[in-house]
C-alpha cells in the first residue's frame, strides 16, 4: 500500500514538474513568435524588457493578470469565467499521453485519451460564445467549432491508419517502429495533411477564422479581458507546442528523453510561426472545401491501404 501511494506521489510531482515545464515554455514561444515575426516583417521586435527581451513574456504575463477583470452585465457569469480554466486545463491535461520513461503515467490507450481531450476542447470554446452573450462571440464560437469538428475527421482517420498499422493504441509504438526509416518518409501525404489540420485545430493561420478581426471583432473571446484573455492565450499555445511534440512522435519517431527530440519540436514550432508569417487568411468558403474534399478522401485512402497491407502481412505470418 506504501509504495503505491509513493509511486502516485511520484507521478504527481512528475506531472507538475512537466506542467511548469509546459509553462515555461509557452511564455518563450510567445516571445519567440513576436522575434520571428519582427525579423519577417523587417523589423526588431521585442527587445527592450532585460536582455535582447527575454523578460518580455513575463511583463506581458503581470500586466495581464494585475488588470481589472470585466463583468459583463448581460453574461452567465460563472460559466463564462469556467470556460478559459477549462480551455487550459484541458490543453495541459493532454500531456500526459507523450510516451515518457521518467515515471509520468504510462498507458495503453493513450491515443484514445488524446482524442478524447480534442473533443472536449471544442465545448469550452462553444460555452464561452454562448455565455458571452454577445452576438459577435457566438459566431465566432460557431466557426471554431465547424472548423474544429470537420478537421478532427481528417487527424482522427490518420491516426487509425497508423493504429491499424501499428495494432495498438499507444504512442509507444511509435517510437519502437521508427528506428529504421520514419513514418513521415512512408507517408508523406498524410504528414502534410496532419500539419495543415494541426494548424486548423489551434486556429492558427490560415485557419484563424474564430478569430477573424475583420468580420467578427476578435471572435469568440470579444468579451474577454485581462486573465481570461490570457489564459485562453495560454492554452492556444499550449496546443500549439503539444501538436508539434505529437508530430515529432509520430511522424519523425524520436524518444522525448533525447535532446533531438527536442531540437525536432522547437523546429516544428517555428514552422507554425513561420507559416503564420508567410501565408494570409484563407478565403472562408475554402475551408470546407479543404477538410471535406482535400483531406478526407486522402485520409480515407492511406487507410484503406494500410488495412490491406496489415492483412497482407497477416495473410504472409510476417
């Protein structure tokens, strides 16, 4: 019973440990977009806060959080400040899938919980709308939403394509089935496809469409202010540096206790910078186009084939 109780007591440190870690380092990727925009746009960026602004996210982070919070008159007040709190408990919750070997909780059907936290995203941004009461928040919580959804299918199938190929549901097997050649190298399409629907999925450009300036004044957090804001910030980022990690294990199969694992993230992170840099809004009535005409049908078809060659192989005793 004692050593139960430690071993828990172990994986809850380990788990706060990850978070603050996670923490950490979404305050220096918001730090390392605002750099890397500046110098694609020829200009500096931040660099007056400490050294070369190093202590900027951490300003950033006081100012936002001493603020006056809004009430608005006309919102369901307990529900609209539950909605950013659930947002990013749900963003650091899903940490715990990654397949670590330090004694975070390890477990088989990690892909499933992985799923099952990405569905339930989607509530916190549909609640916040609505509880916002304001017309302008409910629209863009409606387009996050359809967005959400229909590019959920496409992350879903391409992951019961490698589920079917691997024969089970948990990220270890990643990692155990990538020590010759990489998946991405096997798929190409399908890592392609997994970025742009990561891309979707934590609304980042093109695909910020929930946060529309131009047609909805800011989106779904309208009505948020100083810590809701930011804590809406907070888990949008979150996602952002765990979508990369998850990309790295499943399509470049590196152990997250090694360095270059590490090295593979960073450079995933930057890509979604670079790409919000580089690329402008998609046009609106191209959005369904691409999740239900473009990725579903390649989705459908990468699984179709790996169906047959796990039957093959099962036909064959390989």
């Amino acid at each position: 019973m004692e050593s139960n109780c430690f071993v828990l007591l172990v994986e809850v440190v380990n788990y706060l440990v990850l978070i603050i870690c996670v923490l950490v380092g979404v305050a220096f990727v918001t730090l390392l977009e605002r750099k890397i925009l500046g110098y694609i746009q020829i200009r500096k960026g931040p660099n007056k806060v400490g050294y070369m602004g190093l202590f900027q996210p951490f300003s950033d982070a006081v100012k936002l959080f001493s603020k006056e919070q809004t009430m608005p008159i006309m919102s369901n007040f307990i529900i609209y400040y539950f909605c950013p709190i659930f947002s990013l408990f749900l963003s650091l919750l899903v940490w715990s899938v990654l397949p670590y070997d330090v004694g975070l909780v390890s477990f088989n059907m990690s892909i499933l919980f992985f799923f099952c936290c990405l569905g339930m995203g989607v509530y916190s941004v549909m609640v916040a709308g609505w509880a916002s009461n304001c017309k302008y928040s409910l629209l863009g919580s409606l387009r996050k939403v359809a967005q959400t959804i229909s590019y959920e299918v496409s992350l879903a199938l391409i992951l019961l394509s490698f589920i079917v190929l691997l024969g089970g549901f948990s990220l270890e097997l990643f990692n155990k089935y990538q020590n010759y050649i990489w998946f991405m190298f096997l798929s190409l399409p399908l890592s392609l496809i997994w970025f742009a629907s990561c891309l979707a999925e934590t609304n980042r450009t093109p695909f910020d469409f929930a946060e529309g300036e131009s047609e909805l004044v800011s989106g779904f957090n309208t009505e948020y202010s100083s810590g809701g804001f930011a804590l809406i910030f907070m888990a949008e980022y979150s996602s952002i540096l765990f979508m990369s990690v998850l990309f790295v294990v499943v399509f470049l199969g590196s152990n997250p206790c090694s360095l270059v694992f590490y090295l593979k993230s960073m450079f995933l992170a930057f890509v979604f910078v670079w790409v919000r840099g580089t690329l402008p809004r998609l046009r609106y009535d191209k959005l369904m186009y691409l999740a239900w005409k473009s990725f579903l049908p390649v989705s459908i078809n990468y699984l179709f084939f790996f169906i047959g060659v796990k039957s093959l192989c099962f036909v064959l005793n390989l």
